[in-house]
C-alpha cells in the first residue's frame, strides 16, 4: 500500500490523501485548498494527477476543505464512487452547488469591475452543472457497515462527531494475504457538544493519518463560550451596533442559533432580530431536520418530545432567501445579530456585510471558528486595520472578538485523548491538516503517546506501508 499526500500537507486546508493498493487507486477528500487567492486558484484547478486514474473517492464529511474540489476532479474525468455517510451525500448536495453559485456569482462580480477597467474576464473554478454532475456519483455508506469498495478493500465509518454526518475512516486493505488496516481520522469533533453525539473511538489501526488543526492549543470549556457569546452580543447592542457572525454553514451556524435559543429563553440576551442570511446555512438547516440518527440523546429527547420549541425556528430568527432582502440588512438602524457565510470570509455574503459595517466602531465581528492563513478572516482577527475586500481597501474600525470554544475541531489534548482511547495504536502516523507549529506540536504528543514512528508529510511526498 503506498499513500501520496496532496493536500492539507503542513497546511489545513485542501485535504486530499492518494491511496493505491492492489492496482486501485483511492482518493481520501477532495478538498477546496483556501488561502491566497491566486495560489489558491491554481492548486485548486491544476490536479497533481490525472483524474481519470482515481479509482474511487473516499469522503470524510462534506466541509468545503474536505469536499469542496470534487467537482473539478469530476470536470476532469472522475467517474468512480464517491463514497459518503447519507448525511455527508445530502450536505454535499447543497454545499457543493452552493460553492459554485457563489463562484459563478463572485466571477460576475469581479467581471463587471474588470470589463470598466479595461482588464480581462475571470471564471469560476467549476459551474453549478459542474457541481450536479458530481452528485450522480455518491453512494451512501451507513456508520458501523463494512463495505467492500475493491477487492482485498473494506471500509469502515464510525463517527467523528466534528458535523452533522463526518466520519473516521477505516480501510482493511489485504495484499499478499496480509491485511493491514489504515485509519484516517477526517476532522474530529468534541465530547459535550451540542447537537451531535460524541466522536467514537477507532478499535485499532496499523497506521493513522490525523488531522492537527489545533496541534499545541486548547479551548475554552463548551459553556465559556456561551457565556462569552451572550457578552459580546450583549455589549454590542449597548453600543446600538450590528453583530456580524462569520459562520461555517455546516455545523457552526446551527450551534449557535441552538445556543442563541438557549440565551433568549433564558433571558440572559436582550431581544434583537437574529438573521441567518445564507441560502446556504437555510438549506443545511432542513438537512439537519432530515438526519436525527446523527443527534445527540439530549437533542433527540428535545425535538420528539418539545414541539412547540423548534431551536432552528424560534420567534425572533429570520432566514433571509432573497438576495434583496440580505441588501436591506445593510441599512438597519437598530441592534441586530447576523449570521452570514462563509465562515473565513472568502466568499459569499458575509464579504457584503464587512464591506458595509467594518469602517462602523459600532459594530462587532465576531468569529467563532478556525481561521486558515491568508485568508480574510484571519487577517481581520489578527488586528489588521485595512483588508481589501472585492479588491478594495477598506479600514477597519469594528470591534473584533473571537470565541475558540464554539470550534467544531477537538483541541490538542481532546484529539491525543481520542487517539490514546484507542485498544490497539498505530505503530505509524501520519500528521496532516495542521500549520506548521501546529503539526510539529501534536507529532511531539503523538510520540509521547509510544507512537515511535511520527511523520509530518511534505506535499507530494510518498510513503509504502
């Protein structure tokens, strides 16, 4: 078995693991690589492999870091499996067009400024056809059934708790009459959090690739983070400003209008107008109602037994649709929270709302989850004072706030748990999925767990297991 690390290598964005065994060729995610933009465009549209030789593609849970190139690698003759959890098929179904709307969108966007500059047209990486096409080639795996994808290869899911539907991912690979079992985490999630039930622990694994997203850093305690939330939106409202949430649409959006519930019923936040203006964010929402296999016993309990409380639907929540009325939310003169994609501020209508309220010391920015290098979102939450956005300078005199314990991620401590939980270790790992100085930082925990051999792969870089 030879694995070819292309992507998330010493970065965290872009996953994308090259699996060949038994002449099949099998391509762990196919994800979006985010960060500068025309470094960015290039990794994404220019595959480091023909792919029409990938044989099959397995998912680990739909994040557009995780998912967000399938598209293209279907543009460029994919056509096996695109194996998935039901939930992950029914995300994708909505992310993935909704990746290339916005492509296709920003493309207008920019073109329009281009054609009066006199500079030429640009296009999106793949069209919404582009992203439908794709969709044909999923087929649902359920967690806890084996399934043999080729011979002498069955994969496994199990939970991984990070969003609705994401998995661990095992692979039983036989070659020689020996099997050897590789485990790729994905991205794992908390204990405690909200909505989702727990990450379950892989029984044993012979070699592991693990994410390192917060390798050397801890979170703050699950219920900090909602005392923080309700701070921060309180202190905004007694300035009479606007709360802009820059929120993933998968996962981070649906936890916090669960807790912006919570704190509303408790009375611990004033009565402000909520507004989740993602098409996005709406759509994954109804996903969510769709799947409560993948819920929590608390939350569960919650929505069979509660039906007049809908957490996704309460009184004072707006989900705005419509491009027209997401404008008016522009020009609102009162206190208000806004939730809006894309949670690093790369795309979407989020960059509409920062470009019309940043220059305001009234308002504040709130980011609640992983911001990627170079990406706009964590410039503003490094302190940058001007950040160009649509290509233009703009100053920033909005207060920035951050709220690490609303992450999706499990910490460093949380992730060695996980992994240390499990019966029989890997003899060798694999770090991916992390920055520089967060990799090296999780590989030193890794190796104090007794896992003697630890790598941090370069891109491009080839292993024989």
């Amino acid at each position: 078995m030879k694995l070819e690390f292309w992507g998330a290598a010493k970065t965290v964005t872009g996953s994308m693991h090259l699996v060949e065994t038994n002449g099949h060729r099998i391509l762990l995610d196919c994800g979006m690589f985010q960060g500068r933009r025309q470094e960015a465009r290039e990794r994404n549209e220019r595959l480091p492999f023909d792919a029409s030789s990938i044989d099959a593609v397995v998912l680990s849970h739909a994040h557009i870091d995780h998912s967000g190139n399938l598209p293209t690698l279907v543009k460029n003759g994919f056509g096996g499996c695109i194996y998935a959890t039901s939930a992950t098929r029914d995300l994708c179904s909505a992310m993935l067009r909704d990746s290339a709307a916005i492509q296709e969108s920003d493309a207008r966007f920019v073109n329009k400024r281009n054609a009066e500059k006199g500079l030429p047209p640009v296009k999106p990486l793949y069209t919404i056809e582009d992203a439908t096409n794709t969709l044909h080639l999923f087929h649902s795996v359920d967690y806890a059934h084996p399934v043999d994808i080729f011979p002498g290869v069955r994969l496994t899911y199990r939970d991984a708790g990070h969003i609705l539907g994401s998995a661990t991912v095992t692979l039983d690979v036989t070659e020689n009459h020996k099997t050897t079992r590789l485990a790729f985490t994905g991205d794992v999630g908390r204990k405690g959090a909200a909505i989702l039930r727990d990450p379950e622990v892989i029984d044993r694994a012979d070699a592991l690739i693990t994410e390192a997203t917060y390798g050397g850093r801890q979170h703050g305690p699950i219920d900090q983070a909602r005392e923080k939330l309700a701070q921060v939106v309180g202190e905004t409202v007694q300035r009479g400003g606007v709360l802009i949430i820059p929120a993933f649409a998968v996962g981070r959006t649906q936890d916090l209008v669960y807790h912006l519930h919570e704190l509303f019923e408790a009375g611990e936040i004033p009565s402000v107008p909520v507004y989740v203006d993602s098409p996005l964010a709406i759509n994954v929402t109804e996903v969510f109602r769709l799947h409560p296999e993948c819920y929590d016993e608390e939350t569960y309990q919650h929505m069979l037994h509660d039906h007049h409380s809908d957490p996704f639907g309460f009184s004072r929540l707006t989900y705005v649709r419509d491009v027209e009325d997401s404008k008016k939310l522009n020009s609102l003169q009162e206190p208000a929270i806004i939730l809006s994609a894309s949670g690093m501020c790369e795309a979407g209508r989020v960059l509409h709302h920062l470009r019309n309220h940043i220059d305001d010391p009234h308002t504040t920015v709130l980011f609640v989850g992983y911001q990627a290098e170079n990406t706009l979102g964590r410039k503003l939450a490094d302190g940058e004072k001007t950040v160009r956005i649509f290509g233009e300078e703009c100053q920033v005199q909005a207060n920035i706030a951050k709220i690490d314990g609303y992450s999706a991620h499990a910490d460093e401590q949380e992730l060695l748990e996980f992994i240390g939980a499990m019966p029989q270790r890997p003899r060798r790992a694999f770090v991916v999925h992390g920055e520089p100085e967060a990799t090296r930082a999780f590989a030193s925990g890794l190796r104090e767990l007794g896992i003697a051999s630890v790598t941090i792969p370069e891109r491009g870089q080839k292993f024989e297991i």
